[in-house]
C-alpha cells in the first residue's frame, strides 16, 4: 500500500513531526542523507505506520500520488541540493513542502524553479520546538493556493488545538508566505524574550526581588492577561535550583544569548519594506552587545548608578502593567510588517487567521492572541494594531506606568531597550512632530534634495542664505 506522506531529515524536528503524523493514522515514509540517523530512529522509536528507506528513489516511489514529500533538513543550501535532486524524480503534480526556517526570499525562487518542472512547492513555517513537533506545533504553510487541499488533511490533523478546538494551521498565501510569517513570528518572539529579560532586570535591581519571588510574582501574572507560554517558562526557570552547586541555575548562566538569523532576518526585512520594527531591533542588538567583550572593560571603568529602593509591590504592579503595554507594541509592530508585506508581495494575508495560529502550539502562544484575533476580525483592514478599540484603550491606561518603568530603569543604570523603543514607539506616533520637517530642511541645504511644504504640499527647493 502506498504512504500518504514522506519525510526527509530524521533530526529531532522531521523525526517528531513523523511521529506525531503516524499517530494519527497516516503512513509515513521517512529517509536521511545519512542512513545512521534513519536507522537509529526506527530502532529507538519504531512505528507501525513508519516505513524507513536509505536510497531516495524508492522512498519517492513509496509515495502515493500526487507525492507529498516534506523537507526538514538545514535552511539554505542543503534544501536547494535536495530539491534539485527530488526535481529528477518526482513528476508534474508532486508536491515538495520545506518545514525549516528558510529565508522567504529563497522560497519565492523555488516555487518558480519547481513550478518550471510542474512540481509545487509549499514554504511551511512551524513553531513550537521538539515538544510542539511531537504533540501539535502551530503550522503557517504557504504555496499554490489550489494545492493546498492535498495537504491540509495531514497538517490540520497533526497541528495544535487552541481552546476552542480549532487547528492552529491555516493557509497563509502564495509562494513565500508561509516563511515570512513565521520568520515574523521568530522576530516578535525575540522582542517578546526581551521584554521578559527586562522585566527580570527591573524587578532583580530595582525592585530587589529574589529569584524564588520574582518566579512566584511570574506566575501569579501567569494566571492573568499576561499568561503565555514564555511567562510559564521564565516563571520554571527562576524557580530551577542548581543540580550541581548551591543556589540557582539563573545565576550559573553566562550572561551572553546568540540567535540563529530569523530575527535579523525581520529587521533587515522591515528596513527595506520602511515598517519600524525597533523592539525587534532592539532585541537583536541586545543580543549582540551580549557578547562584545568590551563590556568587561566598561563595568571595570564606568561608573555604575546607585539604584534607588522601590516600594516592592508597588512597583511589581507597575512594570506588570508595562509590560502588558509594551507587549501591545511589539505585536503592532510586527503585524504592521504582515500588513505592509501582504501589500508588497501580493500575498493577501488574514491578520486574523495569523493571530489564531499563533494561539497554542508555537513560542509566543498566549491568551493575548485572541484579542488580536479578534481585533482583525472586527477590521480586517485594521493598518496598526495600536488603533483598535481595545488596545487603543489599555495603551492610553498603561503608558504613564511605561514612562516611570524605563525611567526608573534608566535612572538606576538598568539597560531595557526594548521597554524604551516600546515608549518611544507610542511617543512618535502620538507627538505633534518628531523633527522630520528640520530633517528636510538640512536635505535640502546641503544636497538641495527639496522638501515639501505645509500649504501648498509642493515639492521645492529654497535658496538657503548662508552667514
């Protein structure tokens, strides 16, 4: 009998997505570049509707057709390798599908290359790391519209199920869709890490609150609108004590965070599209000064502020508060990228059906998702999630608890750029000038590139008098 489904790449991802396709009825060819990986899987986890093949026209062969062949293999060149060889077997009406995090742009030129031999290909974001991978991650596939039924059986099944008993999998649009919506997701999600990073700084150095308390107050905001998936995990790991010494993990930690590209990927992405993501950037950066070396030199040479005693419960509430503010930002803006993309690129995508994703499964799922769903749902039009009603609203109440969060940050020495992009994403928007009209008056001094005028909305140039 035919398999319903191949998988190439037996690593902890295509291997627990394998299984977790098998436990729900449907057959499963699996295969590997390297045999040791298929043998050692289908010995240590072996699976009734699991067939192992080591050479890769019988594993094509072995599907049923149309084939549907799924890639979890590395991003980038392997991937490119791997369709090219495919491309020699499969025939017109295959489907190729990559589940890594390849670069958007790369799965655009595939689609064409592959559409050339008349095999699809679908783009296929996925979160939720080896757990999601085994028992439900969110799923963002992208592709040929009209493909998308041959899939959508399997992906549908195997995905997660938020609370209302929906699968969060849902077609995203044409060609690179799919991977530029979940190389966006990886870019909220390090804005969202960031914040949580911050909110520890504040409460540790402002708030001198100690591991075992800032995990409880972590978790009493757990049962609340900030309950997400992260919030549990930071609230685990400052509880987590030290295996092997005295005291806590969080401690042993060497204080320094790496990043594997989507989220520079997003920021790079969003300056050539003109869409202001700076939480993002300001997490990447973090990121980044993380592991300079110079900060050794600093902290040896710089003065360091005193922090000033705060009231503790007081102030546990305020940064709460801005923390829920600032998460709004990081969400707007990264839906104000979706928003400018679909545009650009033609894709159409529903802001809604994204938000709905999101919602169980992959890294940034939280309860807070289903007020973006339904904000989209209500506009679907809706160009910035900061003007919906409901958001609108919590950011008038929470931006003064904002403002004396990163000013107590920045008074006490405390770095939180992304609390301070936050605010000052607000402050631009809601100010009456942020300086560009002196910005256009310097173009044009030196460069003579004109500027624009309030009255009459001409394009001129001034002859500038020098003294």
């Amino acid at each position: 009998m035919a398999q319903d489904i191949g998988v190439i790449g037996m690593a902890v991802m295509g291997s627990n997505l394998a299984l977790n396709m098998a436990d729900h009825g449907f057959r499963v060819s699996v295969y590997n570049y390297t045999p040791d990986l298929t043998k050692q899987f289908t010995a240590e986890r072996p699976h009734e509707n699991i067939t192992p093949y080591y050479d890769l026209k019988g594993f094509v062969d072995s599907l049923e057709k149309p084939r549907k062949v799924m890639l979890m293999i590395m991003a980038g060149a392997p991937v490119g390798s791997m369709v090219l060889q495919l491309l020699d077997i499969l025939e017109p009406g295959d489907i190729i599908i990559d589940g890594g995090n390849s670069f958007f742009g790369d799965t655009r030129r595939r689609c064409i290359q592959c559409k050339e031999k008349g095999v699809l290909f679908f783009g296929m974001g996925i979160s939720g790391g080896e757990e999601g991978a085994r028992k439900g991650p969110s799923i963002m596939p992208g592709g040929d519209a009209s493909a998308y039924e041959a899939i959508r059986p399997v992906y549908e099944a195997i995905a997660a199920k938020a609370d209302d008993g929906r699968p969060c999998c849902a077609y995203i649009g044409e060609n690179g869709a799919g991977h530029f919506v979940k190389m966006v997701h990886n870019g909220i999600e390090y804005a969202d890490m960031q914040l949580i990073a911050e909110t520890y700084l504040l409460l540790k150095y402002v708030g001198r609150f100690t591991n075992q308390e800032m995990s409880e107050i972590l978790r009493s905001w757990n049962q609340g609108e900030l309950k997400s998936f992260l919030i549990g995990a930071a609230a685990d790991i400052l509880a987590e004590h030290d295996d092997v010494a005295a005291g806590y993990i969080i401690d042993k930690i060497v204080d320094k965070a790496g990043q594997k590209g989507t989220g520079r990927w997003t920021c790079m992405e969003a300056m050539r599209l003109g869409v202001n993501v700076s939480m993002i950037d300001a997490a990447c950066n973090t990121r980044i000064s993380s592991n300079d070396s110079g900060r050794i030199t600093a902290r040896r040479a710089m003065a360091q502020p005193e922090c000033s005693r705060a009231d503790k419960e007081a102030f546990a509430e305020m940064v709460r508060k801005s923390l829920y503010t600032a998460k709004i930002i990081a969400y707007a803006q990264g839906f104000s990228l979706y928003h400018t993309a679909s545009d650009a690129y033609g894709w159409h995508l529903n802001f809604s059906d994204i938000a709905s994703v999101f919602r169980a499964g992959c890294i940034i799922q939280a309860d807070f998702l289903n007020k973006i769903a339904e904000a989209f749902q209500h506009n679907p039009s809706l160009e910035n999630l900061m003007f919906d009603e409901f958001f609108l609203m919590r950011i008038n109440d929470g931006t003064d608890n904002l403002r004396h969060t990163v000013s107590a940050a920045a008074l006490g020495g405390i770095p939180v750029p992304a609390y301070m992009s936050a605010l000052e994403y607000i402050d631009i928007f809601r100010s009456r000038s942020v300086g560009a009209n002196l910005i256009q008056g310097l173009r044009d001094y030196f460069g003579a590139h004109t500027f624009e005028r309030v009255d009459t909305g001409e394009a001129v140039h001034h002859d500038w008098k020098r003294h």
